[in-house]
C-alpha cells in the first residue's frame, strides 16, 4: 500500500489536485483555473490532466474528491452550483473508469474542508466540530463524537440554510432569510453597495470590500457586522442543537479576520447563554487554501473518523 492518496479538489473557479501523505502533508501539488465552458468533458479533461501530473507515473491506490454540492451522496454525481456543465456529472464513476484498481470516495466540498480541518488544522484534537466556508456559498462540516456526520442523504452540516431572519432577504435556495441569503460574498458586498459604498479600487468584491473595512469605511465595516451577526446567531442554534466545543471559520470573507469573527462572536455571546453552549470556541481555520485537498486525502486515509463503514 502506498503511503499517499491522490487528493482532488472541484470549484467553480479552480480545480486543485495534491498528493497527501498518511501524514496529511500536501505535497506535488497543481492547480489550474476550471475551464468556463458548458462542455463537460472540456472539465473533466482539464482534472484529469493535472491528475496525471500529481500522479507522474504512479498508479493511484486511493482518491479521495471534494467537490461543490448537490451531488448525489456518495454516488459521486455531483451537479456543482457554480459549475453548470456538470449536471448529474458522474464522477465517482468516471474516476473508477480511468483507476479501476483504486478506491474512489467523493464528498461535498464543505465537508471535504471541515475533516481537513478537523484532522490536520484548527479541530485537531475537538470531538465535536463544525468547520464552516464562508465564501460564495456559506457551507459547512460536522464531526460529532470524533466521526464526521452525513446525515439521510450525506449533505449534514449545511449551515448556511440555517434561518438567521424569518423576514430576512430571499435564499436561492428557495427559502426566506437564510444565513446564506446574508453573509454569502457576493449578498455582504451587494448590501455593502446599496448603503452606499464603492470599491476604491477595481471591482465590487469581498476582498476589495474586507480592505475598505480595514482603512476604516464605516459602511464595509458595518456590512461585515451585519454578516458576522447573522453567523454568530446561526452558530447559536446549532451549537444548542449539537453541544459542539469548536466552530472553525474559513473561506474566502473570513480573510476578514475579525472584522467578521469578532461579530459573530459577540452575537454568539448574546445567544448562546446556557454553560454548555457558551464554552463553545469560535476560531479562524489553519490551513487556508489547502483544507479542502487535506480533508479530500482524510476520506480515504483517515477513514475510520471521516467515512461511514459501507457507504461505498
Ligand atoms: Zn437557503
């Protein structure tokens, strides 16, 4: 047996593929951005290219996938939100095509960074954890009593259709006042717009708005108040509903820092006033961009804590 597995990472924007050690390094890593193309195959040739990179000749014994949701769980057909080409895409099984000798197990993103988290970065050592993505989408991962948590259909942990606001904006979900509908990206900056800021430089998005925040604009700090809220009420409701002691916060917005965890802290605090949901910590992830690669590695290396037996 090999002492790596191939790790793969599917966005809208880019696709990632490393080799992660039993260890849970990271290493030969590549990256490319995901080709904009309504054509399927043109993504799927795209991964498979910088999978014979990562692999360089070795044959893969174990991969292990993170990929945007839906998807149907753990068949592996996944229809990415931000990746129209792929509708019903079948690529559990178009992995196992092309390594018939190697174990294939995909997951949902979110829940591929919360169990990299939890294995190798700011959840090591928790037994009741939730890792949370704050970026386009909000999303998240649980792992209860030390094992990861799928739920019915595999899509547990997904926090950001928790209601923060009955009366609250629109979700694309469908629903009403979602923590999504508020503290996603594109909906914090949109707002951000609306009270009247401007982007100093370039374009309107959530890391031009996180450095006005910086510089001191009073209406991008008030929008990060307004999404780190939301969070820090959402997250009083599940750590009540799941008794969690560590909540890690990553993705693209929380390079906000505390900007938004400070926020969500506060509105935490106020929230969450009973002794075992108040010892809960709320921390920045550690290991950024390489979460989603590591907890990619962990399904298949670290399977007694991150993959159920018999879901295969
Ligand atoms: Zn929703």
């Amino acid at each position: 047996v090999t002492d790596w597995a191939l790790a793969v990472d599917v966005g809208g924007t880019k696709l990632a593929v490393a080799r992660v050690r039993n260890d849970g390094s990271v290493q030969v890593r590549a990256q490319r951005p995901t080709p904009q193309s309504p054509d399927a195959d043109e993504i799927w040739s795209a991964l498979l290219s910088l999978i014979s990179d990562v692999s360089a000749g070795d044959e893969p014994e174990r991969i292990g996938v993170g990929c945007g949701g839906p998807m149907r769980w753990p068949a592996g057909e996944v229809s990415p939100l931000n990746l129209p080409a792929w509708r019903d895409f079948p690529l559990r099984r178009r992995l196992r095509e092309h390594h018939p000798n190697a174990m294939v197990r995909v997951h949902n993103d979110a829940v591929a960074m919360a169990v990299g988290e939890h294995w190798r970065g700011a959840g090591r050592g928790s037994r009741n954890f939730l890792g949370v993505v704050v970026s386009t989408g909000v999303g998240g991962g649980l792992v209860v009593d030390g094992r990861v948590v799928n739920g019915r259909t595999g899509n547990a942990g997904h926090i950001g259709h928790v209601v923060v606001d009955p009366d609250g904006p629109p979700c694309a979900c469908g629903g009403i006042g979602c923590l999504e509908a508020i503290a996603r990206g594109p909906a914090v900056v949109d707002w951000a717009q609306r009270q009247g800021w401007v982007a100093s430089v370039g374009v309107a998005t959530g890391t031009a708005l996180t450095e006005s925040a910086r510089a001191g604009d009073s209406m991008a700090v008030a929008a990060l108040i307004r999404a780190g809220r939301a969070l820090g009420v959402a997250l009083a409701s599940v750590v009540a509903a799941l008794d969690l002691d560590t909540v890690a916060i990553g993705g693209g917005l929380a390079g906000a820092g505390e900007l938004l965890l400070g926020p969500a802290r506060a509105a935490f605090d106020r929230h969450a006033r009973l002794d075992f949901t108040r010892d809960c910590r709320i921390v920045p992830t550690a290991l950024g961009v390489d979460a989603g690669l590591v907890g990619a590695g962990a399904f298949v290396l670290a399977a007694d804590h991150y993959w159920p037996a018999g879901a295969d």
